[in-house]
C-alpha cells in the first residue's frame, strides 16, 4: 500500500516549513495507526507518504480507507494505491513489479483526492469477512457530475481437505478395542487461510469413519480446533472427521500419519491355517 498527500507542494507553501512539517507529524502519527491496527507493517515513508504491507488484501483496503478518513481532521486529503504479488525484499525495503504497479506515480495521475484504487487485484477476496465497496465516478464536460454506488457483502470461504491439517493424538486404549483420541484440526481454504479463529460455532464436526466424536470442537484461539474422540483401529480407516458447511458439501479430514492396523495379518493368518488343513489332508490319504 502506497499512500501521498493530495496537493502537498501548495499546503507546504501555504503553511510554511515549520507548520507544515508539524502537520506531516500529525499526519504520520494517523496513518502509522491505522497500519498498525489492520496488522500491516510500515516499510518507510517518503515525505509525506507511507509504503506499508499487509498479510491480506482485506486489511490494506480497510486501512487504506480508514488512514483518508484519519487525516480528514486535519483538513488533508491522500490517496491510497493497493496491489497483490509476490516482493523482494532487499535491506529492510521491498521492490518488485507488484510494487511498481501499485505505486500511485504510476498511474498516470488517474488517483482523484481521497481515492483508494489499484489495478486488478487476483483473487481479492480469498479472506472470509464482511466487505463493503464503495464506487464513485466524476463527469466533467459541459456540466459536473457524481455518481456514487455502496455495496457491501459477507465472504465465508470453503474448506479444503487438500490444505487443511490434521494431527492425533493417540490416547489409553477403551472399551471394544477403541482408544481415545484427540483430533486437532486447522481448517484452510484453498489459498491457505485458516478459517478462523473464533468460528467453532459455524463448524459442524462429526466423526469420519472408524471415529466417534464425543465433545464440540474446541476453539484454540490460532486457527486450530481440537475435537475429543474414540479411534476404533479395526476399522481400517485411520481417525478423521467430517467438516459440515453451511451451504457447502461436507469434507472429510484424516490424519495420514497415524495408520490403522489393515487385514494384512488377518490374511496370512488365513492363509496358514488353509496350509495346516491342507497339509493335515495330506497326511490323512498318505496313512
């Protein structure tokens, strides 16, 4: 994320050096916030801009339009330029093409006052949460025109058995030769992001086959969900649960590291008893 002050060479000229350089303070002061407060990071700053990252597109929108609302009361205005891509990160600063594109010098002077744009964004919404959009285009010709659409929507992403991980922990052995376990899940999209933490609630789990769900999934507060179980190892199926959605197919989640004990035995035991009845049967006709 980019930001600049609109018309800044004219406000310094009006204010003089020592005003000015008070009210860049302040400026900085507001803008540094709301950074901080949606988890992105301060790269540097350049005169009276910002270059900050952040982990998701959602935050740097919303901190892009909370920093142009911040600096309102101090009768500013600045633009805001968002891009998504991968950086390099050189010395403490970052380059890269997605740095360049998101740079507000290289649009062309296309950013209007208080503007947060940038080009297409691949993906945009891969985090879940409520986001609200606001469009607003100028027409100037022979008369001056606004036009002016608010949207908002609520994004739930779905969960994807390929990301998500699941580990157990085996515990004492119960009744029927099943065992106790503890599944502990960290349910992710498709991109990658964990769903949640704080939806324990929107999560229906029950138990995959061979596994016995007997408490509610407990929210560990990083993303991770621990559900209580019984494993039975005779069923061929290692511990696993099934992960409902509202609105979405159910998936299925196992633990690849912990196997259950397959008929392998079962078959040799079969077998070796068919050869002692076979050889039994031999030795009857020889006698």
């Amino acid at each position: 994320m980019f930001t600049d002050v609109v018309d800044s060479t004219s406000k310094a000229a009006q204010l003089g050096d020592r005003r000015w350089r008070e009210l860049v303070q302040r400026h900085d002061q507001l803008v540094r916030c709301e950074i901080e407060r949606h988890r992105g990071r301060e790269v540097k700053t350049m005169g009276d801009g910002f270059l900050a990252i952040f982990d998701g597109p959602a935050r740097a929108i919303r901190s892009a339009t909370s920093a142009c609302e911040a600096v309102r009361q101090l009768g500013l205005e600045i633009r805001a330029g968002l891009h998504t891509g991968e950086l390099e990160v050189m010395d403490g600063d970052i380059g890269g093409i997605a740095v360049n594109i998101g740079d507000p010098a290289n649009t062309d002077g296309s950013f209007e006052a208080a503007g947060v744009f940038g080009n297409q964004m691949t993906d945009l919404l891969t985090m879940e949460g409520d986001y609200t959009f606001h469009f607003r285009a100028e027409y100037r010709e022979s008369c001056r025109a606004t036009r002016e659409l608010v949207w908002s929507l609520h994004v739930d992403v779905g969960i994807d058995p390929g990301q998500t991980t699941v580990t157990t922990q085996v515990g004492p052995s119960g009744p029927g030769g099943s065992k106790q376990v503890t599944i502990t899940i960290v349910p992710k999209d498709k991109h990658g992001n964990a769903v949640g933490p704080g939806r324990p609630d929107d999560i229906d789990v029950s138990g995959a086959p061979g596994t016995h769900v007997t408490g509610p999934p407990v929210d560990n507060g990083d993303g991770s969900y621990t559900v209580p179980g019984t494993w039975t190892p005779g069923s061929g199926s290692p511990p696993g649960v099934v992960i409902g959605q509202p609105e979405r197919p159910p998936v299925v989640v196992s633990d690849p590291k912990v196997k259950a004990p397959g008929c392998f035995s079962w078959k040799l035991l079969s077998f070796l008893l068919l050869l002692v009845v076979i050889v039994l049967v031999i030795l009857l006709l020889v006698t």
